[in-house]
C-alpha cells in the first residue's frame, strides 16, 4: 500500500496555498522562492499540494538565496515511480520532499511528504544528488547515502533487501568532490580527477570494463584528469582537463556520443566534441556548453527533447543554434529546460502534464522553446526529476 502524504495544516486548504505559492510570471524578479511545476501526484513539487501544475509555483520555505542545489529523483507516474527532490542549503543542511517509498527522504520513515523537511542529524554536506530511489551526498570528503540499495547502489557492503531510511556512509572512499546519482548506481568524483562507481553494472554503467553490479567503489580506468561529471539514467559523462568529454553506459539512443548506439563498458571519446566548457546530463538525452557560449547536444529525441527540430536520435552532438545564452540544462523523461543568463527559464519537448511550466499541455515544435519564466526572474539554475515530469528552478 502506498503510504498517505503528509500535507501541511489540512487537506482542504491544499489548493488554496497552492494558489497562494503560485505568482504570476510578472511577479518572478521579487519572489524570493525556489520553484517547480508539472507532474506532482507524490507531492513532489514541494507547495503542500498533489495537484499538477502547469506554472512554476513556489516550493514551500525554500528560497533561492538560501540553497547551493537541487536535485530531481525518481520518475513519472506509477507507484514505482517514486519521484522526489532534495535541496542542499548554503549552511550545509540538507531537505527533502516527494515519494519515500524506499527511504530516500532520509527522515528515518518510508511515508511520502510535499512540502520540504530537514535531513535530521545530515550537516556539513558541500555535495547532493538525488537518483532514480536513492540520494549520495558529500560530507568532509567523505560519502554519505541512503534509500534504496536493491543494486548495491549505496555502496555500504551491507544487506540489500531493505531500504537505508537514514544516510550511512559508503565504503572505501575520500577525497571526494563531487557524486551523480542515477538508476540504480552511483558515481563520486575525487579531488585527484579520478572517478569512482557502484551499483547496477547493466549497460556498462559503471565503466569498469564489465557489466558485474558491484556493492563498493571502484575506480573507472583509463579515466584522468576529469574536471566534472554528469551522470544521466543509464550512463555517465567526464568533462576532462583538456576540456573534452568521455561516455560509458547505455547507448541505445546515442547518448555516448561515439557515432553508435552500442552500450560500452569502458569510457569512449565523445565525437567532434572540444573547447567545453560543462556537461549536462538528462534522461537520455546529452547536452555540453561549449566556450564560446554555443550548445551542442546527441543522444534521445523522440519528442523533441534534443531540440534539433527533429524527432530522430543523434548518435554524435549537433550544435543547437538558436540555443544563446545558456547556464545551465535539465531534462527529465521527455523535456528538456535552461536557465539562461538574463534570468529567464525556456523549455522545449514534450509538455502533456505542463512541465514546460508555460501555462499549457502543447509541446514544442521543431526548434522552438516556451518560457517557463521571463527576463529578470533571477533564475541561474534548473533541474528535473529523473524520469518524470516535473521541474524546478531556483
């Protein structure tokens, strides 16, 4: 039985804060609050509420200048679905809120929640990111994790038929910088550029030359010198020193980049790719921000997702032209949205439960994009749930 939300004062007063947390696009350069909007049945927009929304409303006691990240979990619609968020504070706190089935709130219970509540006793975090039903976070260089651990994606060595309701560290590693969290495994960045995984070995996830699920860190070989990491359902990115990217994992959809769509269990070249500047990403769908400010992307376009005017998988990265501007991407199951340098949010793709944030349930055509939010909304940074349909921007 899925368990009940925990809604804030009573049920019946749900849609009125939800009207309340919801101001007018105009409105957006004073409002203060981190924001989501589109699919919310698990409450994982975080205003109190269940109900879908289809304009960016305010996420409840979060506001932006207070937050360092957010990060998206879970997916869409279904009780597997298990979507939910957590937001790392600039105190080094950490919140949570959405689906918790698995534990992946870390509040010590299994019980759903939709509105944003402290990770008791988790401080000093410098790092969070939220998977498919569990969380990695960074503490003093050290790991921390906790939700489920069905694929030994907590890394702990320990028992895998119960979700971890409360952070635990995971094993063997320090020095670490930055950690993604995806489907069912996990990866951690170290300060000496070498990158670690865990987890469900399925499509080469992990890198390590095999396909074997592993229940503590290994290192990814052949893999140096890497600056960031960018870790999407099924498969990872590098950015490398010398500004290049590398892929391993599922490649399906070609969102390896390598001109294939074979899985590979050992880090490939990202093709005609150089000069960049960061890595995002999404679903399946791949994006890099080059350094002279131009976006590239490759990998799934089934709804337009890419944004390359067409619906046809890129198996190496095509340059977005009408893309300027750009911070910083996020991409759940169909969508894609930017945060771009005047503050503003623009989406494109799929867009059924309004998470284009525009006001509609139309999705885009060919190469245009929907504003979520205008000019001067003070947004510099978006992200989604995993592989569902709801976005946030802060």
């Amino acid at each position: 039985m899925t368990p009940p939300l925990r809604l804030p004062l009573l049920a019946a007063l749900s849609l009125a804060a939800l009207t309340l947390n919801t101001l007018p696009s105009s409105a957006a350069g004073t409002d203060p609050w981190v924001r989501g909007w589109g699919e919310n049945a698990q409450g994982q927009l975080g205003n109190g509420s269940v109900l879908t929304q289809q304009t960016p409303a305010a996420v409840t006691g979060i506001t932006r200048d207070d937050v360092r990240k957010v990060s998206g979990g879970g997916g869409g619609t279904g009780t597997a679905a298990n979507p939910f968020a957590v937001a790392l504070l600039k105190d080094g706190t950490v919140k949570s809120w959405g689906a918790n089935t698995t534990g992946q709130l870390g509040n010590g219970t299994t019980t759903a929640q939709s509105f944003p509540a402290t990770v008791t006793g988790l401080t000093g975090v410098s790092a969070v990111s939220a998977g498919l039903n569990h969380v990695l976070a960074v503490k003093g260089g050290r790991v921390l994790a906790w939700g489920s651990n069905a694929s030994k994606q907590l890394g702990t060595g320990q028992d895998t038929t119960n979700p971890y309701k409360n952070p635990i560290p995971v094993q063997s590693l320090d020095k670490v910088k930055d950690v993604g969290a995806g489907c069912d495994f996990s990866v951690a960045l170290r300060q000496d550029g070498t990158v670690w995984t865990w987890g469900k070995g399925d499509n080469g996830r992990l890198g390590t030359e095999n396909n074997t699920t592993r229940e503590t860190p290994q290192k990814v070989p052949n893999v140096e010198d890497v600056e960031a990491i960018a870790v999407g359902c099924e498969y990872v990115l590098a950015l490398t020193a010398d500004n290049t990217v590398k892929a391993w994992g599922k490649g399906a959809e070609g969102q390896l980049g390598n001109d294939g769509v074979a899985d590979s269990n050992k880090a490939v070249d990202v093709a005609y790719l150089d000069a960049v500047a960061s890595v995002f990403a999404t679903n399946a769908t791949a994006f890099a921000i080059l350094d002279d400010g131009s976006v590239a992307a490759w990998g799934k376009n089934t709804d337009r997702q890419l944004g390359d005017g067409t619906t046809a998988n890129r198996t190496t990265p095509v340059v977005l032209d009408q893309l300027k501007g750009v911070q910083e991407i996020g991409g759940g199951l169909n969508f894609t949205l930017a945060a771009l340098d005047d503050g503003s949010v623009v989406g494109w793709g799929a867009n059924d439960v309004g998470q284009l944030g525009d006001g509609t349930t139309t999705g885009t055509t060919g190469t245009a994009t929907t504003s979520a939010l205008p000019p001067g909304s003070q947004i510099s940074h978006v992200t989604t749930t995993m592989t569902g349909k709801s976005g946030f921007a802060y």
